[in-house]
C-alpha cells in the first residue's frame, strides 16, 4: 500500500471541529456548575473528568488518527470490530454495571468505558473495508445484501439487549449511508427500511418502557409529572431563552428541574442561556461538519476512505440530529448525547479519532 504524496489536511474541516469541541467544554462547564457542586462539592468535577477521560483520550486519538496512515486502519478492521464485540458481550458479566437503567458501561481498573461507543468506530472501520473490497457484491442480494443485514442484525441485536437502542439505530443509520453509497441498487434501500421499521416498531410495542415514550411523544399533555415530564421540562427550557437567551450560565433548570442536563438534555440549556441564535449556531456548526465531511469523501483517493468517511460524518450528523430533534419535540426522547457536546469520556474520544482519521484522509484527497 504506498502512501502517495500528503498535503496540507482540511483546515475548515479541523476549524468546525475545533469550534464543537470548544463549545461543548463551555456548555458543559454551565450545565455541570450547579450538579458537581451539590453532588460532590467541586463545580468543576464533571469538566476536569470530561477533560481527562474524554479530551486527553480524544486527543490522543486524534492525533494517531491524524498521523497514521488511513489504510492502516483497514488492516487491523476484524481485530478491531472483535474486541469491540467481545468488551460489548462483557457488560452482561460483572464486569459492566447497570446505570441509567440500561447495562452500558464497563469498569476495568477503575476506569469505565462504554463500549456501543468504540463499537461506532471500528464497526464503521470494518464495513468500509469489506464494502470497499466488495464494490460488486453489494450489488447482489446472496452475496453482499444478506450477509450486510446478518452482520448489521448481529451487532444492533447486542445493543438493544443492554438496552442501547438508539446507538444501535445510529450504527444502522450510518451503515446503511455507506452500504449505499457504494452504489447498492435501490430496493435493497427500500427493503432495508422496510426490515428495520418493522424490526423496531415489533421492540418498541412489546417493550413498555420503549413504548411509553412513543406514546409520551404522541400526547405531550398527558401526565407532565410523570411520562412526559423530560419533553415538557425540555420545552420550558428552551422556550425560556426566546431569541438571545437568558445568559451563560443563567440557568434556572439544569439545577432541579431537567432532567440529564449534562447528557441527553444538554441542547435544552444552549436553548435556554444562549437562545434560538445559539441553538441555530449550534445546527449549524454540525451542518458544516457533515457538508464538509461529504466534500472530503468526494475527493477521496479510494473506495475505502471514502466509504470510511460517509460513515462518520453520517453517524455524527444523525446523531446530532436525533438528539436535537429529540430535546426539542420533534421526535421521541432517546437516550442519545449530542456528539462533542453531551458529558461522556469515551463518546468524546471516539469522535475525535475519527476526526482525526478524517483529517488524514484529507491530507490524501484531491481539490479539496
């Protein structure tokens, strides 16, 4: 595999993810004030953890990611797709434990780690490879379509038992951009659509929980103290800060009243202290990330990386957009953190190896 000549990287590219990186630790730093003060004394606890365990990690990711070769990632696809696999399998055995009511999380020395979210990166990683060296195959049913949805089934199937439904939906999502974007024929799409819609709607109907939140979503009237408590309290939020805000760090809901207001919840408060502007800003700022991660793709200088990199920015971009949507009424509430900005070490991490994997695609691709 020779590397060809690199240039300079995407410096608007690394700029917007700079800018998220540096607007998430702001907003964090506000929306953990008030919790890490009254649970542990210390207002900062939640941004130096998120600094340690999230940035530092990140960044050394980023910088492997940035620096080593893209192709090398290709090489290590199934070792990295099956010790993701064998860490998701451990959460079932006391090694994980149960928080927020789902068994997401592993603890190994000390330090806990979630493993849906690296699944995100070397799933993608591994997809792209045998994708990129299957471009013909992807077109046939038997040979590339079925064997797509078994492997695909296989992994969703491990993150809805934790329960991590929505990770599992965003995995889908970003595969199926990929698998596409291959140039698979049109009714593969539509069947594929068609499988997952049926496949979730037969979950969500006989889980009640899941069910409870479609319904909440569905009546947002009903029950304001108890089912459709978050959305409501989300709403209040952001309708709160109209068009400017109520100032950084202004919040009278991060404290008592939101719930998750430094994961899940988080764009209601850049709602309620910065306003619509901010919010706008916010949407923005993730638009830019996935169009410029898409010219990026565009110009890349094989099958692989450019698969690789659709993958990314279409799991970031559907990420931000469901919890977005989510906080904001427009579709039910999910579990789901905003990428760069929600508190979460190994989300953190994750996002910016592969920002930095992007970076170093860019270095390789032409006229961008």
């Amino acid at each position: 595999m020779r590397k060809g000549t690199s240039r300079a990287p995407d410096y608007p590219f690394l700029a917007v993810t700079l800018l998220l990186i540096i607007f998430g630790l702001v907003m964090l730093t506000s929306a953990s004030s008030d919790i890490g003060k009254a649970r542990f004394g210390d207002s900062y606890y939640y941004l130096k953890h998120q600094l340690l365990f999230g940035f530092l990690a990140g960044f050394i990711g980023f910088f492997i990611g940035y620096f080593m070769y893209y192709r090398i990632w290709e090489r290590f696809a199934i070792p990295l797709l099956i010790v993701s696999i064998v860490l998701l399998i451990l959460v079932f055995t006391p090694f994980g434990f149960r928080a927020y009511g789902a068994e997401r999380w592993l603890n190994i020395f000390g330090v806990t780690i979630q493993p849906g979210e690296i699944l995100k990166l070397t799933f993608l990683v591994y997809l792209a490879s045998w994708v990129g060296k299957n471009i013909s195959r992807s077109r046939s049913f038997t040979g590339g379509f079925l064997p797509f949805l078994c492997l695909i089934g296989f992994v969703t199937a491990l993150l809805i038992a934790q329960p991590a439904t929505t990770i599992a939906a965003i995995i889908f999502g970003a595969s199926i951009f990929m698998y596409f974007a291959a140039g698979a024929k049109f009714k593969f799409l539509a069947l594929a659509i068609i499988v997952s819609v049926t496949a979730l709607g037969t979950i969500v109907y006989f889980t009640p929980y899941r069910l409870a939140r479609v319904t909440s979503f569905l009546n947002q009237s009903k029950d304001t103290l108890g089912s459709t408590y978050h959305i409501n309290e989300a709403l209040i939020a952001i309708g709160s800060g109209g068009i400017t805000g109520v100032g950084f760090g202004q919040s009278t809901t991060k404290l008592k009243y939101l719930p998750e207001p430094i994961s899940d919840s988080i764009f209601a408060i850049v709602g309620e202290e910065l306003g619509f502007i901010g919010s706008m800003t916010v949407v923005f700022l993730f638009f830019f990330f996935v169009i410029r991660g898409l010219r990026i793709a565009k110009n890349a200088p094989d099958k692989f990386s450019q698969l690789l990199v659709i993958g990314f920015v279409s799991l970031v971009g559907i990420q931000a957009f469901i919890n977005m949507a989510a906080i904001s009424g427009l579709v039910p509430l999910t579990g789901v953190p905003l990428p760069f900005v929600s508190y979460g070490g190994t989300a953190l991490a994750v996002l910016l190896t592969m920002s930095g994997i992007i970076a170093n695609v860019s270095r390789y691709a032409s006229n961008t």
